[in-house]
C-alpha cells in the first residue's frame, strides 16, 4: 500500500490526512478502510492500474507549463474523464466507494485533479484570449529573434522604430528587451539617430 500512497500523493500534494481520518463512516457504521479499500483494490488490479497509469500521465501533462494551449484543453479533459471513468468503477460498490474516496478523492484545493479543472475552465471561458497569449509566448521564445536578425540583415541601419512596424504592435515591448539583450551580448550594433537607434549586425 505503500506504492499506492506515493503515487497518489501526486494528486494530494500537501494535503496531510489526520489520523482520526483513517475510518470512514455510512449510515452510522464505522467501516475499517484496511481491510475494505485495501481488498477492493487487490480484487481490481486490472482495472485500476491501467487506468491510474494512464490518469498519472495526462494528469501531468495538463499541468506542464503551456505551449500550445489546445493541448493542454485536450489533457486536461482527458484527465477529468479518466478520474470520473475510475469514480464511477468504484462506486458500483461501498467496498469501491471506501477505496475511492481515501485514495483518491481530491481534500487538497490545489491537488492536480483539482487544477486541472480550474486551468480547463479558465482556458475555454478566456480562450481567444489565452490562445492569444500563448501563442505570443511561443513565438517571442521560438521565432522572434531569427526573425528581427532576418529583417536587420535584410535592411542594414534600419531605425528602430521603424523595425517596430515590420511586427505585431502587441510584441513592441518584447522586442525592445530583445534588442538591448542582444546589444548587449554584442550580436548587434546599435547607434543613435534621433529619438531612436540604427540597427546592424556586427
């Protein structure tokens, strides 16, 4: 049972269980959940590994840092789906019931079930937004500087508020940082002109 704990403490991070937790209670019966949980588990290995495996991994994923942000949607739904999938197995019986909701029923508001969620709910209530947002974060850390080396290569001295209309107004800022980075880090030679700067490659 050990095992099991551990890789469930993924899901309860943080979420110490007092000790008077360890009895669960139905209709006014005290239910020792050793000897209930523990043999529903041993009697539905087969079922139940697969699926815990399979929860763990999209579980995590839909916890990772975002980069694409219909992914993410796509993990976090498939998450929800297989802990309902394992719920709705356990609840066929009280024997399942009492297993479930000890090893797996989410106390901790911050448990990655519980994450998953609220990141599904805020992505497709905000989605243009986030898809906007993301996407952004993508390409400033994939694409941009390639594409402002192309563009400066391309137009030796261009000014740099004029190297600003070649781009999305929204990344003004990300390339400002980039540029004085890269000024810097000596890949490119900046000099003063007026109110702004001329760009070339070094």
């Amino acid at each position: 049972m050990t095992f099991i704990k551990s890789i469930l403490s993924f899901f309860t991070k943080g979420n110490e269980q007092p000790q008077n937790q360890n009895t669960i209670y139905y209709d006014n019966k005290s239910t020792s959940d050793t000897s209930n949980w523990s043999k529903f588990y041993i009697d539905n290995l087969e079922y139940i590994n697969p699926l815990k495996e399979k929860l763990l991994y999209f579980s995590m994923k839909a916890n990772e840092t975002i980069t694409d942000i219909d992914t993410t949607i796509s993990d976090c739904k498939e998450t929800i789906k297989l802990f309902n999938d394992l719920k709705d197995y356990c609840y066929k019986t009280q024997e399942g019931i009492i297993y479930f909701e000890y090893m797996w029923e989410p106390r901790n508001p911050h448990s990655h079930i519980e994450t998953a969620k609220k990141r599904l709910q805020d992505l497709t209530e905000n989605y243009d937004e986030r898809k906007k947002y993301y996407e952004k974060r993508q390409y400033v850390k994939n694409n941009l500087k390639n594409d402002v080396i192309t563009l400066i290569s391309n137009n030796e001295n261009i000014l740099q508020k004029e190297l600003y209309t070649h781009f999305d107004v929204d990344l003004k800022d990300s390339i400002a940082r980039l540029l004085n980075n890269m000024d810097r880090k000596g890949e490119i030679k900046r000099v003063k002109h007026g109110s702004t700067y001329q760009l070339s490659i070094k």
